[in-house]
C-alpha cells in the first residue's frame, strides 16, 4: 500500500460511484468504496479484487454523522493518506409540492445535503491536516436551475453546489481541489432508484430515459480529470451556460420550456 493513493467513493456501488471506483482503480488508487446496499458494494469489491488488490467495501449510511466521521477517521489513521473523496450518494424525488410532506423533505435533505456536509467536513478536515486532496461532491444540472416538479431534489442540489463552489476558493490555500460535479442524464440505476410522490414512477422513467444518456464511465473519467484541472464546476453538457443564457437573455423561451416539463412531467400524475 505504501505511497499508493487512496480514495473514498460514497455511493460507490451503482451507476456513477462504481464507475468512479473503476476508473480510480485502472488508475492503481486504492478505493474504499462505501454505500448502503451491501450485495452490490461486495460485488463491486470482488470485480475490483479480480486482478490484485485495487478495493475494500465498507457499508456507510451517509446520513450517519457519527459513522462517516469514524470511517474516514479510520481510513486516514490505517493508510496515512486520503487523495480523493466523492461525495457522491443520493436519490432523485419527483413529485408536486403540494404532495410532500415534511418527512419527504427530511428524507432527501439527509441523504442529499446532510451526506454530502459530513463527507466534505470530515474528510476537508483531514485532507487540511495532510496538505493535499481532491474532493468531488456530486451535484446534478438541477442544481443550476429551476426543475419543476423535482423541487425537493433541485433544493439539494443548489445546496450542494453551494457549498462546494464556496469551499473550492476556500480550500486552494491548503493545496486542496474542490469540485462538483453536474451530470445530466446518466445511464444508471438512478431513475428506477428515484421516489415518485403521487406520480406513476414507470411513466416517468420511461419519459426521462428517452433523454440522451451519457454512459457512467464516461463522466467518471471527466470527473477525474476535472478535479485535477481544478475545476468549480464539472459539467459534462454546456447545460450552465444555456441555462445562464436562457435566463438572461430569453426569459420568454426558458417560460415556456419549463412549462413544457411541467405539462409532460404532470402526464404521470397519479390522480386517486
Ligand atoms: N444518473 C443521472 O442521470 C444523474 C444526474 C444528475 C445527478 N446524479 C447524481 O449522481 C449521484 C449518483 O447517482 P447514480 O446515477 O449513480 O444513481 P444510483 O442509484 O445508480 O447510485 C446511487 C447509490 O447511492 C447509494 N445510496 C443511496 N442512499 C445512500 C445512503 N444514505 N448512504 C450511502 N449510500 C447511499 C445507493 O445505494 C446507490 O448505490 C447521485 O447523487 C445523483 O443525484 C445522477
């Protein structure tokens, strides 16, 4: 292990996780992949295993703040070093507001936003310690704009943007690159891994998977290259500029596609 880097992946076995986790592990980093669904994080472990020793598997709940600070803690006492943390767990919600209720909300602040303070908190302490790091913190485009009907998850994902633009100028004193990172549509497990509220999930899905799909190991590897390159904000498509373009300069045609995605959006409304 001696002088190998070492990362943290929360999230680390499904979709855009494992395929950071891959692509860390081509690029000979040890990975500690964490996540909730302990088959597929021992699965992941074993596929990294195959040829050496490139992975370990810890079951993690990002919303345990008390866990999070002991695994990271313990990571950095056994291996001495921490290069990279993605923070990158969540869930998508769907649903009109009316439809939530305060629980619906607590459930994907904790995941979404509670997550993603307790990785960057602990994990930015202990990289300040050592004098280095990369830490990426996975937001979405619904974190660069208005997402009807997604309110809940566009709240989060402003949130975690927020947080990790502010800590990335914060953070280049002590020789530590922030990003986050704000992916589009990936083909991953995240749409049926999505909650509906008061909507028909199958509908829904089936409309968002007719959008272009970037693969996961594709972003995984723009990810990577883009925290080295010391990026704010790592966005696959051009979505931030077409949505900053939009806002300011066609207000009138950023209306009328957010009334598009809310009329098609509410075509999966389940009424009873
Ligand atoms: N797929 C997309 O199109 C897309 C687009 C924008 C943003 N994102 C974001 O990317 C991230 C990864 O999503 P994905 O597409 O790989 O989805 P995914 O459903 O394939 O993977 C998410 C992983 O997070 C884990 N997880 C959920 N709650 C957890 C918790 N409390 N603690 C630890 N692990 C937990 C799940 O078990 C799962 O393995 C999410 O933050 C998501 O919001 C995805």
């Amino acid at each position: 292990m001696s002088g190998r880097k070492v990362a943290i992946v929360t999230g680390g076995a499904s979709g855009i996780g494992k395929a950071i986790c891959n692509e860390l592990a081509s690029r000979n980093v040890f990975v500690v992949i964490t996540d909730i669904n302990e088959t597929n994080g021992k699965r992941t472990e074993d596929e990294l295993n195959k040829d050496g020793v490139y992975a370990k598997f810890i079951c993690l709940d990002v919303t345990n703040e008390k866990m999070v600070r002991s695994v990271y803690s313990e990571i950095y006492s056994k291996y001495y070093r921490i290069d990279y943390i993605f923070n990158n767990a969540g869930f998508a919600m769907y649903g009109e507001l009316y439809d939530m209720s305060i629980e619906h909300w607590e459930e994907i602040m904790d995941v979404n936003v509670w997550g993603v303070i307790y990785g960057t908190q602990f994990g930015y302490q202990l990289m300040k310690e050592q004098g280095w790091g990369y830490i990426v913190n996975t937001a979405s485009a619904a974190g660069l704009g208005p997402s009807p009907l997604s309110a809940a998850y566009a709240t989060t994902k402003h949130a975690v943007i927020g947080l990790t633009t502010s800590l990335h100028y914060e953070a280049e004193n002590y020789g530590i690159n922030v990003s986050t990172l704000c992916p589009t549509f990936v083909r991953t497990a995240a749409f049926d891994n999505a909650k509906a509220i008061k909507m028909d999930k199958l509908m829904m899905t089936n409309q968002l998977k007719k959008q272009k799909m970037m693969s996961p190991e594709k972003l995984a590897t723009i990810a990577i290259d883009g925290v080295h390159k010391n990026k704010p904000i790592i966005c696959p498509l051009p979505m931030r500029r077409t949505i900053d373009i939009m806002f300011s300069m066609f207000p009138f045609a950023h209306r009328m596609l957010m009334k598009l995605v809310c009329k098609v959006g509410r075509e999966a409304k389940v009424t009873t």
